[in-house]
C-alpha cells in the first residue's frame, strides 16, 4: 500500500478580462489568478494488486457530491489510469481518494480544479512517473480550464500566474500579492456558461491592465494593484443575481476592505485587507448577517 497527503488549495481572481471568442466556442481570456489558502484535504491511497484492472473509489465530507465520473478527482485518476496504469508495476489495484472539502462547491474558487490537480499531482508521486510540472499541466488541461494553474501552485513555489488561452497558458509570476482576504457567497451557486453564453452582449467599459498589475505586485504598489482589479464577469452576474451585487454592496460598506471583487463567473465576492485582525472582524460580521464566510490569505499564512 502506498498513500499521500495532499492540500488543494482554492484560487481568486485578481483581474479576468475576456478578448475573444475562439473557433471551439470557448472564450480567450486574460486573467491573474492567485492562489489562497483556503484548501482541501486530500487522501490518496493505492493498494496495488496482480488481478489487473484499476478501481477508483471516493469518500468525501460533502455528501451531495457525486462519487463517479462527474466529480474531477476521479476523472484525474482515471485519466492518469489510462495513460499510465499499463507501465510495470501499476498493473491494477484500488485507488481511495479521499477529500475532506473546505473549499465552498460551485463558487468561483476552482475547489474541484484544485481537488483533480490533487490528484494527477498525487499519482505522480505514488507511481514514481517523474512527470514535471509542464507534463502534468499538459494532462490537467484535458481536465479543465483552472487545472494547469492548480497544478503550478501546487506543484511549485508560485502563487500567482497570467493564464491567458482558456486559462491553460500561464505565465507564473514571481511576486505575489500579500494580503488577508474574505470570501463570502450567497448560498447559491452561478452558472459559469450562462455568464458567458451571454456576456458578449455586453459593453464593457473597463478593462483590466495587466502590465500595469503585474507590475504593480512586483512593486508592492497596492494602489496599482487595485485600480487594475476588474472582473469583466462582473458586468452580468450582478446585473442578474442581485444577491451578489448586494453582497458586494455590503462587503464595500459594512468593513473596512481596501479593494471588494468578484472571483469568476461568481457567486463568491472577496475583500482584501491588509490586517488579518481586519479581515477576522470582517468575517465575523458577515457570518452574522448569514452569510457563508472564510478568511484565508494569499500568502499561505
């Protein structure tokens, strides 16, 4: 029996420009994304057998999460199943996969992205594969769009990255943002391809400059950095979903938040603040007005 601990840490979106539709229907875009540390807690266990054949099986705290095909955990072992579970030595056994969720389902934080990049980054190491960094991003963009980033994070000391493509090229970044931040979510989930099935017909009137924020991190120059913070997204979701612009609304009024923003597609807003005593108390009055909240940091801490 082999086994590993892993934490699959969930990401924000600094910025998320979209530059296009591509021929495949999917949208260009540009976005700085950066990990938190918010995370989940993955379990891999792999008891090998001569029989042949490869069992996944997923236990997880959420228990109205699917446990088959349609969860990404186990889409990433059985991809890495059928690319490599033939090489000696991995010719079949059980695989466990165990997540202990923390990271809020359908928010906008990439929980299931990080969870499957868990995993390829997982069986890597169980199986001695010796797959770098860029192969397994290569496999995780098979996965999904937020994927490869997971994998960098993970799998590396960055933290944060310009993903431009689908969000499958990245450019890491050496210096990252180093800040407390609150999340905070209605408790509904918003669809990722309505907002941009329908973001097109929108007019945007600001975008994100990404030199300038990319610079603005190296340079430790906050107000840079924010005045670049821009979800396009935003111009839908909270058009549409009044409890997110309400959210948002309350987050900007109600603490003391240097920059308030909305990760993704939504429903998750997210304060940033430059003192954890700050972003606790923010916290705190969030959850009092029954909201699902966390506070995490970029850094981390």
């Amino acid at each position: 029996m082999r086994e590993i601990y892993l934490k699959a840490c969930g990401k924000i979106n600094l910025s998320l420009d979209v530059t296009g539709v591509r021929q495949d229907g999917y949208h260009d875009l540009s976005t700085v994304m950066h990990s938190i540390s918010l995370y989940d807690r993955i379990h891999i266990v792999w008891e090998p057998n001569e029989e042949g054949g490869m069992q996944i099986r997923i236990c997880t705290n959420r228990p109205y999460l699917p446990v088959d095909e349609r969860n990404l955990a186990w889409r990433a072992a059985q991809l890495m199943n059928e690319r490599y579970g033939s090489q000696a030595g991995i010719e079949g056994g059980v695989l466990k996969i165990s997540m202990k969720k923390s990271i809020p389902v359908a928010a906008g934080l990439a929980g299931g992205s990080a969870d499957g990049a868990a995993v390829l980054i997982g069986l890597n190491r169980i199986w001695k594969l010796g797959l770098n960094t860029r192969q397994l991003c290569r496999l995780g963009e098979e996965l999904g769009s937020d994927v490869p980033f997971c994998i960098l994070t993970q799998n590396t000391r960055y933290r944060a990255a310009l993903a431009t493509g689908r969000g499958e090229h990245l450019q890491p970044l050496r210096k990252m943002m180093k800040k407390h931040i609150v999340l905070a979510k209605p408790p509904f989930g918003v669809s990722t391809k309505e907002v941009f099935r329908h973001i097109d017909a929108y007019e945007i009137p600001m975008h994100p400059d990404h030199r300038a924020l990319i610079h603005g991190l190296a340079a430790g120059d906050d107000e840079e950095v924010y005045r670049n913070m821009i979800n396009v997204l935003e111009l839908y979701t909270l058009e549409h979903y009044e409890a997110v612009k309400k959210l948002k609304d309350t987050v900007r009024s109600r603490t003391s938040a240097e920059k308030v923003l909305m990760s993704g597609s939504g429903p998750t807003v997210f304060g940033v603040y430059s003192s954890m005593k700050e972003a606790k108390k923010a916290c705190s009055i969030l959850r009092d007005l029954r909201y699902e909240a966390y506070w995490a940091s970029t850094d981390g801490r």
